[in-house]
C-alpha cells in the first residue's frame, strides 16, 4: 500500500528540504497546502474557484474545502508514496483526514515531527536575505550574500512576525502531537541537526 507520511514543525524547521529531497531519492510525492490551493485556483475547477473567493475576500478557506481539493488530488495520486506538509493543522482536520483516507483504501503511516527550539528558527528566518534580481535566498550568517549584491529582507522574516507565528504554531499544533502520539504514529526527528542527519532519522522513520 502506498504511504501517507505527514512532516509537523514550525516554519523554518527544514520540512520543505527534507520533503524534496524525499521526492527526488524516494520517488515521494511532495504535498504542500498552500501549493495545491494555488494549483486548484490557477486550473480554475469548481473548488478552485470557491478557494479564490474566499483568498480575495481576505477569509481562511474552510477546512471542508481544503480537504475536498486534497482528495481531488489523493485520487490523482493513486499508488503513490505522499508526505503532506502543513496540513492538518487542527483536530478537525486530522479527523477529516482520517475519514477521507480510508475512503480512499489509504491511511497516515507515520507523523514527523521535526522538533526545534524557537530561538534557533528565528535565528534562521530572521538571518535570511533575498536578492530582489534572482529572487536567491542568501543567510547573513549561514550563506552571506557575495560582495556588491543588494538583499532584501522580506515582511515574513522579521522576528516580531515570525514570533507570531511561532505563536500561533504552538497553539495550533499541541493538540494535533497528542492526537497522533495516542494513535502511536508520532515519531520525532531533531531538527536542530544537519540535513543530512535529519534525512537520516527520517528514512528510518519510513522504511
């Protein structure tokens, strides 16, 4: 049966990294939310339209929709190994999840939960520096942009916004630990470490 891996952290935590890399060694298919609502609202279905409503009114889409489009794309991925990354984000939504799941002859093998402290993902959001030209991702610490580049920082890695995520994150996301950890799925992977050995832990998780 194909796998359903679900990747949990806040913002800065390398899931995005790790989940690419996942679809380029493993043959994984890399599911991000916010990707595939764009993707719903660019192809113009039925529920990409209601997604784009609700966008341009400024609305939080509703859980039901956003489970909706993520079943429209699970059955176009039949027989594929998946790893979902920001979502579910509530109890609800994991529930929704399960049902939809088993709907489709699937089930969550395994939560990742890539654990951090807070100040080390501030450290790496608040570091970071875009060139407006290349739209390259430059770090003042980590990846210094090369001399004479001019580099932006963008509104969403200054500290007092990324806290606020972080915020929100912790809230949100406490609830959804406990709800897999009962289910005894919850595996957790030390994010503060390499790439390398953070891929390491998580292959070891799936396979």
């Amino acid at each position: 049966m194909a796998k359903t891996i679900i990747f949990i952290g806040p913002p800065g935590a390398g899931k995005g990294t790790q989940a690419q890399r996942l679809a380029e060694e493993k043959g994984f298919v890399h599911i991000s939310t916010g990707d595939i609502l764009r993707e719903a609202v660019q192809r113009g279905t039925e529920l990409g339209k209601k997604v784009k409503e609700y966008i341009e009114a400024g609305k939080l889409v509703p859980d039901e929709l956003i489970i909706n489009i993520i079943k429209e794309k699970l059955k176009e991925l039949d027989g594929k190994d998946i790893i979902l990354d920001g979502f579910p984000r509530t109890i609800a939504q994991a529930e929704a999840l399960d049902k939809m799941l088993k709907e489709l002859g699937r089930k969550v093998d395994a939560v990742i939960l890539f654990e951090i402290p807070d100040e080390l993902v501030i450290e790496r959001l608040s570091g970071r520096r875009i060139d407006p030209k290349t739209g390259k991702v430059y770090h003042i610490k980590y990846n210094p942009p090369p001399p004479g580049v001019e580099v932006i920082q963008r509104d969403d890695d200054k500290e007092e916004v990324i806290r606020k995520r972080l915020e929100v994150y912790h809230q949100q996301t406490a609830p959804l630990i406990e709800y897999y950890r009962k289910q005894n799925k919850l595996h957790i992977v030390d994010a503060s470490k390499s790439p390398d050995e953070v891929y390491k832990e998580i292959l070891n998780v799936i396979e």
